[in-house]
C-alpha cells in the first residue's frame, strides 16, 4: 500500500479540478486492506474511495477523511451456472473497459454495450452503470464490501445492492468500500439484442437483432465517440465525467407534452418513464459550447458539462446549479445531478457516512 500526504485530488480526476487529499492510499493488494482501515481510523469521518475520478466533482478545499484509491486487479473464474454461464469474480480496482474486453474475447455476452465507460469495476455498481441496454444490474449476481459501521467483511447479493436506474444501496453512502464484484456471463458469440436506435444504424441492422460481441462493440464505440462519450487525451472535451446529470422521470401528462416536440420519452427497465437530460439542456437554449461558468461549458459534441483551463470545482458545482435552474424555468422538468461530490464540500449534501 502506498500512502501519500496532501496530493492534489485534481489529477486523479477526469474532470481534472479539486484540491488536497490529507492522507491517500492506493490499495494493489487486497491484503494490505486491514493496513488502511486502521488508517482511515486516525482521520475524522469514513474514508473516501476513489477509483478512476470518472463520476466525481472533487472539492477545492480537498478531502480530509483518508482517500482510498482502489488499484487492487484482477479476475478470476469461480463456477459455471445456469443456463451455459460463467461466473468471475473481480477485483474491484479492475478497469471496467478491460474487463469488457475480455468477456468479448473469452465469447461470453452481458457487457459488450458497456465498451467506452471510463472507470473501474468496483465502482460500477454505486450508479448501477449502464449504456445501451445493458447495465450492472444484468450480470452483478453479488459483492463482497468492508461494511465501515459493522467493522468487517460482508457479502451482499445482488439484491441487496438495491440497483435502480443510475443508483444503488452504496450511492450516496460511505458506509460500504466495495472489495470485490461476481458476475455471470452467459457464453455466447452473439450480443444481447441491439435496442438502440443509432447503434442498430451504425450496424446496418434492425433494433432487436443479435450481432458477434465485437461488432457490437465496435459499433457502440463509434456511436460513443461522436458525443464525446470516451475519454480522449487529444479531445478539446477531454476533461469530463459523461453525463452530469440523470435522464429525470416525467409524469405522464409531461411525457405527452414532451413526446409533442419530439423529445425522447423512454421507459426504463426499473419501470420509470424518462426524457434524456441532453435533450432538455439544448431545448431550453443552451446551445452546444455555450459558456456557463469561469472554465466551464456546454461540450461542442454533446450537450453536458465539461472543463477548461481555470476551471475550478466551486465553477463547476456553480454551473450545475444554473443549468438546473435554466432547464427547470424553460421546461418545468428538475434536473439531478448523477456525479458523486467528493470531500470538504462545506454546502452541499456529500456522500454520507455511516
Ligand atoms: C466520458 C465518460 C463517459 C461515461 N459514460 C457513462 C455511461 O455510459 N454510463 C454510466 O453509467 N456512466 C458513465 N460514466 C460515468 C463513470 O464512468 C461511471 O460512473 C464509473 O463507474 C465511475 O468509475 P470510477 O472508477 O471512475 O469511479 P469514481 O469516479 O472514482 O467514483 C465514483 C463513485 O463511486 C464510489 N466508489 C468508487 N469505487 C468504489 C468502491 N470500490 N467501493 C465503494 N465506492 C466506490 C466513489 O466514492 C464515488 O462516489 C462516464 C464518464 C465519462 C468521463
């Protein structure tokens, strides 16, 4: 375990701002974990976890619980299930993108629609990730997590997790530090059927056809790609965390009225009627690019969030709130923000402790 003091929390982040970490460590071997934990018990509150700083907005004021940065790897085969699947069982600082690769290369199916997601894996299920039709959800059959109010190792089921759309148990929590992840994997050479519209097209193929895993996600990275949906070093959008804000539920006389301008209305697997955030952003006038804040503005590809030079956290928590508030004047819909706030945040509700 490797442990630091008073590192800048900016660089560990892909939106690239926030400030100090006081005390961090980065955990590659899952045995020093008990190292940590007495750790974190000499500093005020829970620790902080970070893996890959995707879906984070890290304060300027930096962190004073101990920061864990999970960098523990590795997958292994435990079992065979039902149905010709195949268990794994993760670590939980293993990178999401090469986990999907493998299960592409070993022809086993339920994460190929998940290629292009920053992140590690143990990270995945606090928002139940998710694109194109498939999420965590599908695959996640249980967890093993520190459970900080307990003071030991727990396994949790699937669930147990409580994964909703974009959510879970952990979300918004820092009761649970997530070890490590089982999924099943259903072999197969063939993809779940294709649900989206623009990854049917790019494929050539109508929505609900099965295609080879790696033509799926070859089809789902080109889409990605033209919304600025993959971290790029090279990209003047580059510094991003995805969507900032959730696809928000509407009630049904919104839907109607929203589905009369052409908005996309969808339902969800955990039954909720939803418009995309996106939509709402550039219908009520904010224009791709546009400037909101010092350092901070609309993306020129996709109508989120993203970060230049000057930016600061504070800048960019400020653009939340008044993009929140232009959409909420302009068409009556609330907008939440999906990104976690992480450390001395002195104003806002941040991830709670046990
Ligand atoms: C370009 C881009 C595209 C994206 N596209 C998508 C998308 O299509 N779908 C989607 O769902 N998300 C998407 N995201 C968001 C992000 O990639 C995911 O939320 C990802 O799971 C975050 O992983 P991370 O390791 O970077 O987590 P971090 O950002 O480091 O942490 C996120 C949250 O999880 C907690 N956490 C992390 N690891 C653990 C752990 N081991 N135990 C307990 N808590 C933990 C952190 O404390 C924090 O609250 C995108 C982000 C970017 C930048």
């Amino acid at each position: 375990m490797h442990v630091t003091h008073a590192l800048p929390l900016a660089p560990m982040t892909t939106l690239g701002v926030g400030g100090p970490a006081a005390v961090l460590a980065e955990l590659h071997d899952p045995a020093d974990f008990p190292d940590f934990a007495a750790l974190a018990a000499t500093r005020p509150g829970p620790p902080v976890v970070l893996g890959e700083g995707s879906n984070v907005l890290a304060a300027d004021a930096g962190c004073s619980p101990a920061v864990l940065r999970m960098a523990t790897k590795g997958v292994r085969v435990t079992g065979t299930g039902p149905d010709d699947t195949l268990l794994l069982e993760v670590q939980a600082g293993h990178p999401l993108g090469d986990l999907v690769a493998l299960t592409i290369a070993e022809g086993l199916t339920g994460m190929e629609m998940l290629t292009g997601i920053p992140g590690t894996t143990g990270a995945t299920p606090v928002q139940n990730v998710g694109a194109y039709g498939q999420e965590v959800a599908d695959t996640l059959r249980h967890v093993t997590a520190w459970d900080w109010h307990l003071g030991r190792e727990v396994t949790l089921d699937a669930a147990a997790c409580r994964l909703g759309h974009r959510t879970s148990l952990f979300k918004h929590s820092r009761r649970w530090t997530l070890l490590t992840l089982a999924f099943a994997l259903r072999r197969s050479a063939l993809s779940t059927p294709v649900v989206y519209g623009a990854v049917a097209a790019e494929l050539g193929v109508p929505r609900g056809t099965r295609v080879p895993l790696a033509e799926a996600a070859r089809a789902v990275l080109t889409v990605r790609r033209g919304k600025g949906m993959v971290l790029d070093p090279h990209a003047p959008d580059r510094r991003s965390v995805g969507s900032v804000f959730l696809s928000p539920e509407v009630t049904p006389s919104q839907a109607t009225a929203l589905r009369a301008h052409d908005a996309p209305v969808n339902r969800f697997p955990d039954g909720s009627t939803r418009v995309s955030a996106g939509w709402l952003i550039q219908h009520s006038g904010l224009a791709l690019g546009t400037p909101i804040t010092k350092g901070v503005r609309v993306s020129t590809v996709h109508p989120t969030l993203v970060a230049d030079d000057g930016a600061t956290a504070t800048a960019f928590a400020h653009a939340i709130d008044l993009v929140r508030t232009h959409v909420l004047h302009h068409t009556g819909v609330h907008l939440t923000s999906e990104i976690d706030f992480l450390g001395d945040w002195p104003d806002r509700a941040t991830t709670e402790g046990p």
